[in-house]
C-alpha cells in the first residue's frame, strides 16, 4: 500500500516538477500507523520570498489551529501554472496581484477570497566577506562588480523588480552583461550565499537577518510589490484553508509577517515609498 501511494505522488510531481521535495518526502517516508484521527493538513503554495517566514508561520499556525501546512514553494508564475493544471492546492500566496487576480477572473479561485496580506520589500545585498566596494545601487556599475544575481523577471515578480529599478535608476545598460538569472529569489540569493555573486536582488525578508550588507531598493523605481492570496476552488479543505487566510490576515501571523521585514499595514504607495530607507547590517 506504502509503494502504491509513494508511485501515485510521484507521478503527480512528474507532472508538477515544481511542486517540490515536501510533497515527495511526505508521500514516499515511512509512515507509523495512523488512527481514524488523522492529522488535518493544507497544501499552500507560496511565492519563493516566504521560504524563511513560513519557517516561523507554519509551527505557528499549526499550533494554533491543530492544520499542518505543507508547503510547496516556487516562483509565483510557475505555481498559478499549475494551479491551472489541477496541481492540488488549496491556498495559493503570490508575490504579486497580477497573477492572482488572473486566476480569480479566470475562475480558479474561491469567489470572494483575494486579499493582499503582505507588501513586499526589494533588497540588494551584498554577502559578507565580498570585495565590491558597493553602498548603493548606482555602484553596482562598478568594475569591482563582476556578477549580479536577478531572478527571472518573466516568472518572479521581485526580479522584475530589480530590473525595473536598474533601469529608471538609469544603470541598467552599464550592469546588464553582469546579470546572471536564477528560476526564483531564493534561488537567486544562493548565487550571493555560495560566493558566485557579489551582488544579489532578492526579498528583504530573505536577508534582514544574514552578514553583508543589506540596501532596501527604493520603491519608487519599481511597482508596489503587493503580494495577494486566493484560496483554490478546486480545494475540498476550504474550511481549513479560510482558517489559513483569517491567520494571515488578522491574527497572529500578520505580526510574524511585519517582523520579517514585510508591510502589513497597507497605506497609500507614497507613505510606503517614504518609508523606504537604505540599511547596512
């Protein structure tokens, strides 16, 4: 029974690939014997800047509720695909409001269920121990920079960020030849973690608490990274699920949320570009 189910998921990641090792290890470990009791879970989807947070918000959550979160994380654009191909999830968390407000008119979404739970905030870090003298984005033009990690602008709303920034700060045809493409900002941020960057554009959230210096983008140079949530129609748990968003909203995630660096409390864009300042760690 054990092989089955294991060969069952397995075609199902073969079809989603990016679904992720989560699903695979939770499908395919050895299982103890279970009681007609058993654990009540949600699968959520969620844009790759949440990677660190959700370290913090899935204990939190399930501790709160007795709903075990397992997540599957990924660029924003790859997940809503596959929430158009039937991939099994009830909640979807993107990096922006585009690609949820796509699915929602395009009726994979629970009506009524799209909200913005978080503003996001663009960071350019440069890791510890580098020898690029940079203490803001114009020196990224620098020799002394050799490579610049970007996730691709085409699947993540934080690198289309970074390329739009780099472009009306008038720098981007300088340092254009220097950017190397990862699938996702974390992915990205490994670039700067295993020494092959000197310079990395990701989530703030992913790197407020890492060595190097650490300069939040200012946001005027980029559209507003309003991350939306929807929970998926095709979810049987939609119980479950609401409770998920109710915590991400108003309870006591929205607190962890703001203590990784992320806007909860959404004012008018200009309040939030005012707020954007420049921070060395």
């Amino acid at each position: 029974m054990l092989f089955s189910n294991c060969k069952i998921r397995m075609k199902q990641v073969a079809i989603f690939p990016a679904l992720g090792l989560t699903l695979i290890l939770a499908a395919c470990r050895p299982q103890p014997p279970v009681s007609r009791e058993e654990r009540t879970e949600i699968t959520v989807a969620a844009a790759a800047n949440l990677t660190d947070v959700f370290a913090k918000l899935g204990p939190q959550f399930e501790a709160e509720s007795g709903i075990h979160p397992v997540l599957s994380f990924a660029s924003t654009a790859q997940l809503a695909r596959q929430i158009e191909n039937s991939a099994p999830y009830d909640v979807f968390l993107a990096a922006d409001a585009q690609h949820v407000e796509e699915l929602d008119q395009r009726g994979f979404l629970s009506a009524g269920t799209k909200a913005v739970y978080a503003r996001g905030v663009l960071a350019l870090w440069i890791p510890e121990g580098g020898k690029a003298g940079v203490n803001r984005m114009e020196d990224l033009a620098s020799p002394a920079v050799r490579t610049i990690a970007i996730a691709k602008p085409e699947l993540a709303p934080y690198g289309q960020a970074a390329v739009d920034s780099l472009r009306r700060g008038g720098i981007w045809q300088s340092v254009e030849s220097k950017v190397v493409y990862a699938e996702n900002i974390s992915m990205a941020k490994q670039y700067g973690t295993s020494k092959n960057a000197d310079a990395v554009f990701t989530a703030y959230s992913l790197v407020l608490h890492e060595k190097g210096k650490v300069i939040r983008v200012d946001e005027t140079l980029h559209q507003p990274l309003d991350q939306e949530l929807g929970i998926v129609r095709a979810s049987p748990r939609q119980a479950e699920a609401r409770k998920f968003v109710a915590f991400l909203l108003n309870g006591s995630g929205k607190t962890t949320l703001a203590s990784y660096g992320y806007q909860t409390e959404l004012g008018s864009p200009a309040a939030s570009r005012a707020a954007s300042t420049s921070a060395t760690r």
